[in-house]
C-alpha cells in the first residue's frame, strides 16, 4: 500500500525538533525558547550558566522563573512580541550590574503560518559600555587637556622670567660672572618655554576641534552612543531620557558632536535637583538656515546672572560640584569656528534648555 504525503509528517517533524535541540545545545549564546502559552520549552547552556536555569525549568511557564533575569518588563516584553509580532531590541541591566543587548524575536511556524512564542537572545554589552564610557571621556577632556595645560602652565614659566630679572638687578653690582651667567641661562631657559607654550596656544587656537573632518552623521545615532556611554550612571539614578529628532543629519566632526552631546548630557546630570526625579529630553529640528540640537533638562537651573559667564574658560557655578568648568567654552568655541553657536535658556529651580546650532552648509556637503 502506498504511503500518503502526510506519513513523512511525524519524521520531518522529529527531525526538525532534533535540529533545533543541536542548534540550542550548541549555540555560545544565552538565548531561550519560550512557546506562546509562555513556557519556558528551551534554553543553551550559556542561558543556563548566566541565569542559574536547570533542566527542572524546562517546561515551566516563565512566570515562575521571570526572578532569574533581574530586571522588571521581561513577561511584559515577551507579551508584545506575541501580541504584535514585531521584533524587540533593548538594552537591559541584571541586578548584578552586566549589561546586556536582548533581542525577542518571534518564532514562526513557516508550514502553518504562525507564531509560536518567542526566541529570546542575549549578547553582554558591558565591555562595550565601559569602552564607549572611556572614549567619551576622552573625546570630552581632550581639549580641556590642552586649555587647562596652555592655561595653568604660562603662569609659573612668567614667574620664572621676572623672578630672573629681579635677581639679575639684586645682584647686578655684585658683579659675579659666573652667578649672572647662571641667571642668563636660566632666563633664556624660561623665555624658550614660554614661546613654546605660546606657539602651542596659537596652533590649538587656530585648530580648536577635536580631530575628525567634517562628514555626514546622525545625531539620533550618536545620541545612543552617549546615552549607552552613560548607561549604568542614567539607570543608577532613575533618570528619564526621551527624544524628538525632527531631522538628524549634519555635516559635522562626528567625535566633536559626540562631545558636545556628552558634555550637555553630563551637566545635566551632574546639575540634577536633589530629591527629584530628573528628566532630559534631546530633540532637533530645523531652524533658520540651522540644525538646532536641544538638550533640556528640570534640573536646579542657572541663575540668570551666571548663564553669560558660563562659557567663559574655567568657569563653574557651583564649586561644590566636581568639574573644569570647561566643557561650555570649548563647545562655544568649537560652534563658533563651525559657523555655529550655543546658547542657554535657564530658570532656577525649574531647569536649563541648551540650544546648539549648526550651520545647513557647513562642510563640503549639504544638507537635504
């Protein structure tokens, strides 16, 4: 007797089974299988290392064991996947500080055309936030470097050369030739310092930005990278962040915009009203023959006296709070020799909104 199509049914549906048991067996990757009544139906031996799974959950409705994942939407983020069936893509945080990218995908039975349940991955993203953190630091103080070293250094070099000049006329009629050479080397010494440090100025003068030409970025792009640099700081401290990007290109160094958003985002953080919650939002739009970039935030707020002083170099208005007091004059400097500007409109006890501005045709590309 001939066999029907569908007695090959229950052999191919083993094998599948079995290929997807070698896939999960096999995978380096934290990743689990939850079907659409929510049981927990598989998951890889990294999944089970990371969050102390046991065969014993196999078969459990992840209700149960929603504990082992540390953080608070996981049953809700599986529920959307199978309501919407659009793919969720987060960065999340475990009680025990890791970061992790998670993506919950749907699982799609392609023979029935259906979903059944999700396909949840895990890759830690923790080294790639302590790397990015550092680099935005870097890109940040790299010419708060240079200023605070142009600035601090000139000093006691001037106070060398007058200091020789005082000592050359005390003891001008002493007339001790090898004492007066002593003090001629040490001021021609002191005067070759000071021109040194002042072509250095003059050349950082002339080449105020960070190193990169200008190029088409996104500044929702780069937002992301700031905000994920400052991941683990923005979750400590309940912070909101939401944005509004109305348009996102420019023409700009994109590790200068990198530092400006990272200094904007870091004095309002830093400037958070104790004892309340702090928001901040980043929008852009287009303005006037400008990409206006916004950086808002309801924290204490600048005193209206002090909001002109603030992009003066090595200004701070408060000294109880850590800082150079140089990120706002380097953007200010760096928007000016763009053809740009910043500006600040701030109230206190209710917040400050940073308005940067860049020029449409800045660079050798426009915008469209």
């Amino acid at each position: 007797m001939a066999k029907s199509l569908n007695d090959n049914a229950p052999v191919e549906n083993h094998k599948k089974r079995q290929e997807l048991e070698n896939y999960f067996a096999n995978t380096i990757i934290p990743q689990l299988y939850v079907n659409g009544n929510m049981i927990l139906k598989k998951f890889t031996p990294p999944a089970m290392k990371q969050f102390s799974l046991s065969d014993a959950d196999i078969n459990k409705d992840i209700h149960e064991v929603k504990e082992n994942f540390h953080y608070p939407t996981f049953i809700e983020n599986i529920e959307e996947v199978n309501r919407t069936g659009e793919i969720l893509e987060k960065e999340v945080q475990t009680t025990d500080g890791k970061w992790y990218q998670m993506n919950i995908l749907p699982y799609r039975v392609f023979e029935e055309d259906r979903t059944d349940g999700v396909i949840i991955t895990f890759v830690n993203i923790t080294k790639r936030l302590i790397a990015l953190k550092e680099l935005e630091k870097l890109n940040s103080e790299y010419n708060t470097l240079i200023d605070a070293l142009s600035h601090d250094i000139q000093q006691p070099l001037s106070a060398i050369v007058l200091l020789s000049d005082a000592l050359t006329e005390a003891y001008k009629k002493q007339d001790t030739p090898q004492f007066n050479k002593w003090i001629e080397t040490l001021k021609s010494s002191s005067n070759s310092m000071r021109e040194l440090v002042k072509d250095f100025i003059v050349e950082n003068e002339g080449q105020p930005e960070l190193l990169g030409e200008p190029e088409r970025v996104n500044i929702e792009d780069i937002s992301q990278d700031v905000i994920l640099s400052l991941k683990t700081e923005i979750f400590n401290k309940g912070i909101s962040i939401s944005t509004d990007f109305q348009t996102s290109e420019i023409m700009f160094s994109r590790n200068n915009l990198r530092s400006i958003l990272y200094n904007l985002l870091r004095n309002s953080i830093k400037y958070k009203k104790p004892g309340s919650p702090l928001k901040i939002v980043i929008s852009s739009m287009k303005a006037e023959g400008y990409i206006l970039l916004q950086v808002k935030d309801n924290g204490i707020g600048i005193a209206e006296e002090h909001q002109k002083e603030i992009f003066k170099k090595a200004t701070r208005v408060s000294h109880s709070i850590e800082g150079t007091g140089m990120g706002l004059f380097i953007i200010k400097r760096m928007m000016e020799n763009n053809g740009g500007r910043i500006k600040v409109e701030s109230e206190l006890e209710k917040g400050s909104t940073f308005s940067v501005f860049f020029p449409v045709n800045h660079g050798k590309k426009s915008i469209h």
